[in-house]
C-alpha cells in the first residue's frame, strides 16, 4: 500500500489576504462589543452617584473612550456613529 504526503490546498487567497480578513472580522466584533458598551451606558445614566452602578458606569465609560481613542484616532468621522444618546453634532 502506498500512502502519499498531503499538503492542505490552498484557498486561493494570500497571507496578506487572510490577515486583512482577520482585521476586519476583529474590528467588526470590537464595534459590536462598543454598541452593547454604550447601550449599556446610557442604561446606566443618571444613577445614583455613590452607588455600584456608578462604579460600573465610569469602567464602562473607561472602556468605551480607550475603544474610541483606537478605533477613530482622528476622532468624529462620517465613519465613526454618533454616541447613543449623545447630542448630535451641528
């Protein structure tokens, strides 16, 4: 019986290609997770200040504002949303 080496077929794209997948998936869970973030911020709004929802409210605002100073650098772009419940922009 003879047995043969497989190698696994290519998929036709390219490592660059893959890795730009990669990127992209990542950055659409990481705009997922933003949304919930600020969902839940604005649920979270005008809590008691000294309570544990107002401890939760700033790490999520923490959490949302490094997620942003990531995401959009260059700050409010057509591409970036407006914030939940945030005044819109004139």
């Amino acid at each position: 019986m003879r047995t043969t080496s497989r190698q696994p077929r290519s998929e036709g794209k390219t490592k660059e290609a893959k890795s730009g997948d990669a990127v992209v998936h990542l950055a659409t869970v990481a705009d997922a997770m933003h949304a919930l973030l600020v969902k839940r911020a604005d649920e979270l709004a005008g809590c008691i200040e000294v309570s544990p929802e107002a401890v939760g409210l700033a790490a999520i605002v923490d959490a949302i504002e490094a997620h942003e100073e990531k995401r959009w650098p260059l700050g409010k772009t057509a591409a970036r949303p407006a914030r939940l419940g945030a005044p819109a922009s004139r």
